[in-house]
C-alpha cells in the first residue's frame, strides 16, 4: 500500500462533514449568553470626527454596550504590523482598532454595538450620530505619491514625519543596469509599458468573523476565529488585548477559504474580545459580504512602470521598474513583504536577466489595506516579465514561445542562482513550454489564426512561464527580511494501541485538502492506512506552534516536518521491532509498515504490533521510553520553485469588445504529486481567479473615496456559465532539497493565468492595432481600445 | 444584514389586498420578494408595512385566448420560461424571463413584481414594451388597462398608483416571430443592454416590426427608425443589419451609464444587439 | 410586532413568532438550528444559502420567513437519507467537487434543483444551472463533473 497511497487521487477526508453540512464555522458556533456585535464603520474615505452621541443607540431595546474609541484607549494597542521591511525607510502608520480623531477609509471603525440579539444590534447602530468633517481622500497609489495629494499620515508610530504618503521605498538590484539599457538604447531594443495591477477583492466565500468568549473567573479567553494561521492571531491578540498567551485559545474551526485576506489580523477581532471582556460574556461578530468588501484587506493595486532592454534577436539584457504599491490606509500584517520581497525578489522569472533595478514604492491610500491575495507578489512579477515578452516578441516579429525559449534558464537539477540573489532548487522551463505547446497544437492554432477572423470574432493566444518561490521558508532569511516571525512548520506524530494515528500540525488548512494529503504522507511513510490517520489542526491549544496555511507553503513545509516525524517513529520502531525479533537493528528491513529481519520476510512485525508494545510498554528495550510519538519543526534550508507553462485561447467580438476565454491548459510542475486530484482542483481553482482578475474583476473608488464596486451586484466574479473547462497536465522535477522532493501548488494557476489571458486577448486584437487595455477587460475598455486603434 | 422592522399583512384575495392597502398608506406589496426584499434588507425601502399578495391564487397562471396570453401578476419567471404556450406564442418572454438572474431566483420572483419595480436594467419590461404588452390593474375606481409605452413612465416609476394592484400581463400571441438577446452584466445579471424584437412576415417581405432596447435608458426604447427601416422589406441578413444600424440613435440622449457600461459605449453597440435578436426573430418568423 | 410562523424544516416542525423581517435563513440557523445553510452574501448573488421550499429551490436569503410558513423546507442535512447519502453528495465527494466547502451546501441544492427540471443536462447546461451559485475555490470544473457524475448515477438507479 505504501508504494501506492503516495500518488493516489483518493477521497478526502474532510468531505463527508462538509456535504453533509454538519461542518462548524465560525459563524455556527452559539454559545450560551452570546451576545451580537455590530460595527458602524466610517462612511468617508477620510475625515475628522467631531462628534460621536452614542445616546440613543445605547437607550435602544436589547442593547448591552456601545463603544468608541475613546473607550478603547488603553485596553487594545494598535493593530501591529509583522514584516519590518528592512533598509526601505519604514514608516509604520498608527492603526487604532477604533478610529478616534480621523478616518481614513470608509470601513474604519468608528463604534461597536453589543446586543441581546444581532437585529438588535443592527438597528442601535443607526442609532448612532457620528459627525464628520471631511477630508480631501485619495485612493489611486500614484496620485497619493504625487506632491499635491492629500496627507494621510503626519506620524508613524515611533512620532517620525510621514512624507509623501510614503511608508517604504525598497529596492532590488543586480548587474549594470544603466549600462545594458544605454547598450540596447543604441544598437538593441528598448521597450516600455506601464502596467496597471488592479485592485482585488478576495471573496472567501465565507465572510470573516469572531467569537470570542472570555471567562472571568480564570481571565481566560477562547477566540474562534476565521483565520488561515490560528497561533498568530493568539501572538498578535496577545499583544494588542494584553491577555497573556497562556490564557489564549485561538480555534480556526472550519474556515471557508481565505486567498491570503485571512492572514492579517483585524480590528474588528480584536473589538469582539474587548466586548467579551467587557460584558462577560461570550460575543458574535461576523462581517456581511459588504463589509467584507469594505473593511476585509484587498489585494493587488500596483502602478507598474516598466522597461525591457534586449538584443535585436530577442536576448534580454536588462530589466527596470518603478512600482507605486497602493497600502491602504493602514500597513496590513505582513502588507510590506508582498509587493517586495515576494515580488521584487521574482523579477528575474524563468529568465536568465544579466541586469535588473526595481524601485517599489509602498504607498498609503484611501483605501481598505491592501494585503497578501493568492500569489502575492509573484503574479505581479510573473505578469510583468510574461507581458513585455509578448510586447518584445511582437517588437522583433518573433513568436512568443521563441523568445521565451531564447532566454529561458536551462534544465537545472539542483541549484540555480538568478540576479535577485535567490537560488531556485530545480527546474526545466523550457520543457515545460515544449510539452504544453504539443499537447495544444499551438502550432495548428496559430495555423487557425493567420486565417483571419470568423464572423468579427479573433482567435487569440496567449502564453505564459512563470516560477514562483513558496515553500516559505528559512527562518533564518525570515529575520533578515524583517518578517516577524518563523516560518517553520510542526507536526506531531502519535501512534495509538491499536495502530491508530493522530496528528497534530501548527498550519491551519481552510480547504486546500491536506487532512487526506497529510494522512497519504503517514500512509506511504509508515504503512498504515491513510484512513487510520486522523489530521488534527487550528486550535492553538491542540496543536503544536506553526505559522499558518498561506504561501503554498503547507505541505512544502509541513508536510516535510510530518514526514521527519514519521521518520522517527520508523527509526524507533525498528529498534523495538529489532528486541522482539531478537535481532539486530542492523539486520532489520522494512517495507510497506513490515519490520523484517532482512532475508526472512516471515519474520516480522507490523507497525500495529509494534504500537501495541511501544504502548503497553511490557517488553522495550533498555533505555527506550514508552509510547509511540514523534514531533518535529522543520526549517526548510531553502525555498522551493514550482514551475509551468500556461497557454489561453480566447475569440474577442471585434463589435462588442466581448472576449470570450474558450480554451486553457496549465502545465504545472509542483515536483511528486501527494494527491494528483486535489493538485488539479488547486489548478483548476487558482487558474480561474486569476481569469478574473484579466476578465471582471477590479475594485473602484470614486474620487470621494467610496467604494464603487461595494457588493456583489458591481464586482464580478467568475461564474461556472462563463469559464471553459481548464485542461491540466504536469511535469514532474523533485525539489532537490525537500525530505519529500515535493513543491507546492496553491498558487501556481493564479501567478501564471493572468498574464496568459491578458497576452491572449492582446494577441487577438494584433491585427486591428491594440497594444495594451487595463484590466479588467470590460467590454466597453476592449471595445474603446479597438476604436482608438482604428482612429490611429 | 436586517431589514427595518415593518408590519405584516397577508391577502387572501385581491379585494382583501386592497383594503390593506387603503388601511395602510404607504404599505409595500410583497409578491415574489425578489425586488423587494433586496431594498429592505440594504434599507433603501423602509416601508411601514408588506402586504404580502403572494398567496392569492387568482394571480397565479397562464391562459391562453382571443389571440393574447393573459399572465398573472404571480406567475414566475421559471413558469414563463417553461411554458409552451409563452415559447410558442411570445418567444421573446419566454427568452427573456430565463435569463433572469438565476434558477432559485426564477423560482421565487414573479412578472408582476418585476413589472411593479420596474428597474430599467430588468429584461421582461424591453419584451412587453416591443410586444405591445397591456397591464390589467385593479384599483379602486375598478378595473383598467394600460398598454406598456403608458405603464412604465420612468426609472422605478410605472403608471400603479397608491391603491393600484397588478393583477395580470396580457400578451399578444402573435403569428409572428420574437426574440430577445441580452448583455448580461456579469456581477449582477442585469441587462446591461437588452434587445427585443417581434417580426411578423408574409412571403419573406416584413409585414410588421417591433424592437426595443431595455438597459440603456430610464425606460426601455421603442425603435421607431428600425421597425420604419423593416416594415416592407425583403428580409435579408444585410436588410436587418442596415436596419439595426439606426438603433442607436432610437434611444434619445439621455443615456444610462456606469463604472462598467458607459451611455456612449451601450449606444455603440445597441445596433449588435438588436441585430441579433432580429435575426432571430426572422428565423422564427419564417 | 411578531406573526406565528411554523415550517418544517427537514421533516421537522418548527414554530415560532418571528418578526416579519426574519429572513427564512435566519429561521433555519437560529430557530431549526440547522446551520448548514450558508449566508455569503447580502445581494442574492451567490447561493449559498439555497434551499429548497416544497422540493423547489429558493435562496433562502432572499425570502422571507413568514412568506414559507406552512412550508416545507429542504437543507443540505435533509438531504441524505439517514446514513445513506444522497447521490449528489456522493458525486460531490468522489469527484472533489468541493474544497472549504462553505458554497457545497447551496451549491448541492441548485443541483438538485438543476437536475429535478433536467435529469440529464449537457456541460453548459450545468453550468447555466449553476449560474446563481459562486465558488472561490473549485474553478466550477469538478463541480461539473460532479453533476454530470450524480445525474448518471441517478439515471441508472432510475
């Protein structure tokens, strides 16, 4: 079995609670004397309070408290921010958890209210009469760098001047940059583009929440919570409620996805502790969908841009960006890394890049704080090399795939170092294109499309390469850049009597699957049956300390301290198989959860058997300890750097500007796949959010500040009726490094499928003139684009 | 997210309707919900009491006589959709209400309530406006009808007064062709621009024509240049489209627009649409 | 004011005195205590709150308790029949149709529905069908295949 389970597309195990319904979320959870919170969030962008009268809303039927922020102070810090950006001038913004003096985006909180019941709760807050004076407000990242744009800030939180809304200037460089832009300047080409990354709304589909009950006859607190990295939250809760972390208990029960807007830690949370506190008694408090619009981080909102210095047969020699990174109104929990570290530090792609300077500004907005959305940096650094090929290729009249495979980086097995300083593990970049374009005849497609338009529909192709870094990550490089944390991972192993196996790991999935991956990994290790293996996680008071499920770092990381661990249970199993056998360890062999004595298979014992013993402990040998566990925290030596080739077909209505994606093919090489199902639903599921953000997805401000797209009535998501089915195949290179060889793959169809879409509709449209559209491409933009080339 | 609290009352016929609402000024009527509840729950509407009609089952069916199709207020979207006697005799409507919002929502919400909000990015208004749709209405003063260009009179605004009741949607079942092709806004399946055309034909030559365009204005279209353009005509793929081509300028100037459709951009390719559903219609039309 | 509202829920009869606002999906978590029924969304958008009243599906969201008084409601809990689930779960399971599974439920019903009105519906009719119900984290593509996978199974047991 164990030769099997490893690869095996089996059920999951979380399944049958989930279809059921049985499932508990945080919203699910009621508790005797619950009590319902409500926030009243700002309605202006930016704007000084004059006056808040809590009167009537606190004379309202049910109401038990209503709270501002002057009845905060001193009972919760300011939210902290946990990626110190080191060398980049970081200014860290006050982030009060309830707004007193000025707000500065429209969810701000201003006040909550706590009732007997949540419509209750409901109709106090428009009892509140909050007064505004308003600001001037500015929500575009470029416009709020510019010298005239209204000041969000005047002091960080240590009392130094905050200039130009500026919260970071960072900067990645390597080789002569100056140089290979003069030399291509001068016999060579130099293209430009300007790239605009828009703004993201993640949806999970479950909105965020809390419950938080706190006992005040122990002063301990239990907060349920919505979150992709329970033992953070209890770290930063710890520090913003100043409730020790021994009487913390953060549970993540089950949580509806996250995208990376369930990293950061939120006011609103830790407002639902403080009224626990309070009242003394247990409080609700889950967002609606709109709030979640206003008040949950976005993602995305670059300003890119962006220049490409090449050789007249395609070489590229060099790379230079200027990035405006809209922040929001606050620095989110790991805010800074994103467009920096997890972007800049990718620029160099599946590419051999001799020079490269990227400048990234982090800019504070109007706007809801901008944070870690699927991909995180690196679709923005994946689209940025992906689009100025294309833009280079259609330059020189080369086709894409040549140029990408003239600069692509060759086959590598273990260790490549690129510009940026980074070391990719394993890679073959240009086999991965190779087999892609086979196995969708790119050729005979394009053979299609030199045929010209059918009934004003053009056929369009667009590729995309990308790498990406996860598997995060050395804690030793977390410290040195500035990430507040570790970024190991944990799992405990523990065997039962009966051969039975709980595991308990520090990462906190919310649907990625790895109670059954994780389970496969003991199965294939150790031999047992993957059904006799139980995944415990999200509760800081049963688990082991971890960093969380966020990067496609779960399985990379902790899937490797789970595998350590079972290692040991082997290597202890085989000593105590060894004693009763009566043999050496030396002469043991195992295979498939049998401990034999080499040559005599027959003479054997089963793990089962041997949990048994280690259990009762009636016949160990000397000096062996009872029991059957293991643990391990495993610190990765390196990243790891999934790979792939992405191709989309889309038909673009020359009349209407309807683009219509009817085909897509990821290739993905996420090294030996544990469950080759669930990689695929990570695909499938990846590909299609990044399509949305080349197709319909974009959040809008007004120049007041408001929230255009506020509900799911103006922000378009995708839609089972609007997608073609996804074709997914794989190549397979082990990460030279990983116990398990494995990568990872939450990310990997959101980095590669904006670009591709983007190049595809972009290669349609060649023929009428159109060179670039910003995203999203709403009919109207592909439309006007159209007719502006037409007028040209 | 709450509605504001209101008062409840529940009709058992449409006589006991109107004496709730006599009794009740400013009192919602509650059919399907599925225009209504929305606003309540966003607090947009915050009505002292709902008449709730949605049980009264006179209101509810369709019947087929005198050459027009008589729905009730009631009917839903999905009973219009799958009807045979809508598909064969007023395709558009048939068409049109599928492509409202969703299953679940075709399920619950019904044509009158459509009819009553008249919201101008809602399709069924486009159809019954090119299908010369009348409205029966119980009032007071008795029963009256009112033809579709008189009932919708704005954005969110339609001829029902105060103690107006929606009783029924009378459709002519015509011996012609019709069709509906929709721009759906992909958020919120609204018409971002919708195209409705009915076409009678006699020996390939077009005998009458009717078009609207729903979306892109406070109250859908009649396109008098394009019916003008059709009428007489042999019709030809190139004849519809020459046809068609004058939509645009059928929709006046004050055009509706937004962060994802701008006026000028729904005007620009109006004449696609409503191309499209012409030709469909001439299909069916034979 | 409060009005009497009795529905049953799963074969369940619950009563109460509800304020008209209630919404049915409020009747169903709160009062039925049957909390697999999601609320995603506050626009009728996204489905995870489908239900099915009287064997017809509804956002229950977008319905107001006292309009299902008298009613017979359908949740995902319903569904299977004691321990024997319902081949639409079945498929949802087998084929990975599902990953947080926070839209599964709404999700399962709109399919339900999609098959009652179409006992074997090509690819894009499922996905029409599916229209009125959003998934951050499938792509919709084994979701799919999960329908078409339960109305075979359903044909056959047919």
């Amino acid at each position: 079995m164990s030769s099997r389970i490893f690869g095996s597309g089996i059920r999951r195990r979380e399944d049958p609670r989930l279809i059921t319904g049985s499932a508990l979320y945080t919203h699910d959870i009621t508790l005797p004397g619950m009590a319902y919170a409500v926030m009243l969030r700002s309605s202006h962008a930016h704007a000084r309070i004059t006056r808040i009268d809590t009167d009537r809303a606190a004379a309202a039927p049910g109401v038990l408290a209503v709270y501002t922020g002057a009845d905060i102070e001193g009972a919760l810090q300011p939210v902290p921010c946990a990626w110190l950006l080191p060398d980049s001038g970081l200014k860290i913004a006050p982030y009060p958890c309830i707004a007193r003096d000025v707000v500065h985006y429209t969810g701000d909180i201003v006040a909550v209210v706590v009732a007997e019941e949540l419509p209750q709760a409901h109709d106090a807050v428009e009892l509140i009469e909050a007064d505004y004076e308003p600001l001037p407000a500015v929500t575009d990242p470029e416009q709020a760098a510019g010298a005239d744009a209204p000041q969000l800030h005047a002091k960080d939180v240590n009392g130094d001047d905050i200039a130009g809304n500026q919260a970071f200037h960072w900067t990645v460089a390597g080789g002569d940059v100056d140089a290979a832009f003069a030399e291509a300047e001068a016999d060579g080409v130099v293209i430009k583009e300007r790239i605009l990354q828009q703004r993201l709304i993640p949806n999970a589909m479950e909105p965020r929440g809390a419950v938080a009950q706190y006992n005040r006859a122990t002063g301990e607190l239990t907060l349920w919570n919505t979150t992709q990295n329970p033992h953070i939250v209890r770290f930063l809760c710890s520090v913003v409620t100043g409730i020790p972390e021994d009487k913390l208990r953060v549970i993540a029960p089950e949580v509806g996805g996250g995208f990376g807007s369930k990293i950061a830690v939120y006011p609103a949370d830790f407002i639902t502790v403080f009224c626990s506190k309070q009242l003394g008694r247990p409080v609700k408090w889950i967002e609606t969908r709109s709030e979640n619009y206003q008040a949950t981080t976005h993602g995305r909102d670059h300003v890119q841009d962006v220049e490409l210095a090449a050789t007249k047969d395609g070489r590229i020699t060099g790379l230079r960006c200027t990035v405006h990174a809209g922040m929001g109104a606050y620095l989110s929990t790991a805010a800074p890394g994103i467009p920096t570290i997890l972007h800049g530090l990718m620029l160099s792609g599946c590419y051999t890049i001799p020079a490269l300077k990227e400048d990234v500004y982090g800019v504070y907005t109007n706007g809801v704080p901008v944070e870690a959305y699927r991909g995180a940096g690196r679709p923005e650094a994946t689209f940025m090399l992906e689009r100025l090929i294309d833009v280079l290729a259609g330059e020189l009249g080369m086709d894409p795939a040549d140029v990408r495979r003239r600069n692509f980086i060759p086959k590598f097995d273990d260790g490549h170092e690129v510009i940026t300083t980074l070391n990719y593990d394993s890679g073959d970049y240009p086999g991965a294109l190779d087999k892609l374009l086979d196995h969708t005849g790119y050729q005979a497609l394009r053979e299609r499309q030199a045929a010209g338009p059918s009934n004003g529909k053009y056929l369009g192709l667009g590729l995309s390469s990308y790498v990406e870094i996860c598997g995060l990550g050395p804690s030793q490089v977390a410290g040195a850049i500035g990430f507040q944390g570790g970024l190991w991972e944990s799992a405990i192993v523990r065997f039962h009597p009966t051969g039975k196996v709980h595991v308990f790991i520090g990462a906190s999935p919310h649907g990625q699957g790895e109670e059954t991956t994780f389970a496969q990994i003991v199965a294939s290790e150790i031999g047992v049956d993957a059904g006799d293996v139980k995944i415990f996680h999200g509760d800081t008071d049963a688990t082991p300390m971890g960093w969380g499920t966020y990067g496609s770092r779960t399985t990379a990381v902790g899937g490797a301290a789970l595998a350590l661990a079972v290692r040991k249970i082997r290597d202890k199993a085989k000593v105590l198989a060894a004693h009763l056998l009566e043999a050496s360890v030396e002469d043991m062999d195992y295979e498939d959860g049998k401990f034999f004595v080499k040559g005599s298979p027959d003479k054997s014992k089963t793990i089962q058997d041997i949990a048994l013993m280690a259990n009762v402990a009636w016949d160990l040998p000397e000096g062996m300890e009872a029991g059957l566990e293991a643990s391990t925290f495993y610190d990765p030596p390196n990243f790891v750097f999934p790979y792939g080739a992405h191709l989309a077909v889309v038909e673009v209505d020359a009349a209407t500007g309807q683009v219509d994606l009817t085909g897509y093919t990821a290739l993905d090489d996420c090294g030996p796949q544990i469950n080759p199902v669930i990689v695929e639903g990570q695909v499938h599921g990846g590909v299609v959010q990044g399509i949305g953000q080349a197709l319909w997805e974009g959040a809008a401000y007004d120049d007041s500040g408001q929230l255009v797209t506020g509900s799911m009535l103006d922000y378009a998501l995708p839609r089972a009726d609007l997608l073609p089915p996804i074709d997914v195949i794989s190549t397979v290179t082990r990460s030279p490094h990983h116990p398990l060889g494995v990568k990872g793959i939450g990310e990997a169809g959101t980095i590669a499928s904006t670009a591709a879409v983007y190049n595809a509709v972009i290669d349609a449209l060649k023929p009428l003139g159109v060179k670039r559209i910003d995203m999203p491409f709403t009919p109207e933009r592909v439309w006007r684009a159209i007719q502006e080339a037409k007028g040209s | 997210m709450f509605a504001a609290n209101f008062e409840y009352h529940r009709a058992g016929s449409v006589a006991e309707a109107r004496q709730l609402l006599a009794a009740h000024p400013g009192a919602k009527l509650l059919a399907g919900g599925h225009s209504l509840i929305p606003l309540l729950k966003l607090r947009l509407a915050a009505p002292e009491a709902v008449i709730d009609i949605g049980r009264i089952g006179e209101l509810r069916g369709i019947s087929n006589g005198g050459g027009a199709l008589r729905i009730g207020a009631l009917t839903t979207h999905a009973e219009i959709a799958s009807s045979d006697a809508v598909k064969s005799g007023a395709a558009a409507l048939a068409e049109a209400a599928g492509l409202i919002g969703d299953p679940a929502v075709r399920n619950r919400g019904t044509i009158g309530g459509n009819v009553a909000h008249a919201d101008p990015a809602s399709d069924l208004p486009t159809v019954l406006i090119a299908l010369d749709a009348t409205f029966t209405v119980n009032s007071p003063d008795g029963e009256r009808s009112v033809s579709a260009a008189d009932f919708f009179q704005g954005m969110m605004a339609t001829a029902l007064g105060e103690h107006d009741i929606l009783t029924a949607v009378n459709v002519p079942a015509g011996g012609g062709g019709s069709a509906y092709v929709k721009f759906s806004h992909p958020a919120s399946r609204y018409a971002v621009v919708g195209a409705a055309a009915s076409l009678t034909v006699a020996g390939g030559t077009c005998t009458s024509a009717s078009v609207a365009v729903g979306g892109a204005t406070a109250v859908p279209a009649r396109c008098a240049s394009v019916e003008a353009a059709l009428a007489g005509q042999a019709l030809s793929a190139d004849v519809i489209a020459a046809a068609a081509a004058a939509a645009g300028g059928d929709l006046g100037d004050d055009l509706l627009g937004d962060v994802f459709a701008s006026g000028d951009y729904r005007r620009a390719v109006t004449p696609v649409y409503v191309q499209r559903a012409l030709a469909a219609a001439a299909e069916r039309a034979g | 004011m409060t009005v009497p509202v009795r529905i049953t829920v799963n074969g369940r009869p619950v009563e109460r005195d509800v304020e008209p606002r209630l919404l049915l999906v409020h009747f169903i978590r709160v009062f039925a205590e049957q909390t697999g029924t999601k609320i995603g969304c506050d626009t009728s958008q996204c489905g995870a709150c489908t239900v099915l009243i009287d064997g017809v599906s509804a956002k229950s969201c977008t319905t107001l308790a006292v309009q299902a008084d008298g009613s017979s409601v359908t949740t995902i809990e319903g569904l299977s029949d004691g321990e024997q689930l319902h081949p639409l779960q079945e498929s949802f399971w087998n084929k990975h149709g599902l990953q947080c599974g926070f839209c599964t439920p709404g999700m399962i019903l709109a399919s339900h529905e999609l098959l009652r009105t179409n006992a074997s519906p090509s690819e894009a009719e499922i996905r029409h069908g599916l229209e009125g119900n959003m998934c951050r984290c499938t792509g919709y593509q084994n979701i799919v295949r999960a329908v078409r996978d339960a109305a075979e199974t359903m044909a056959t047991a047919k």
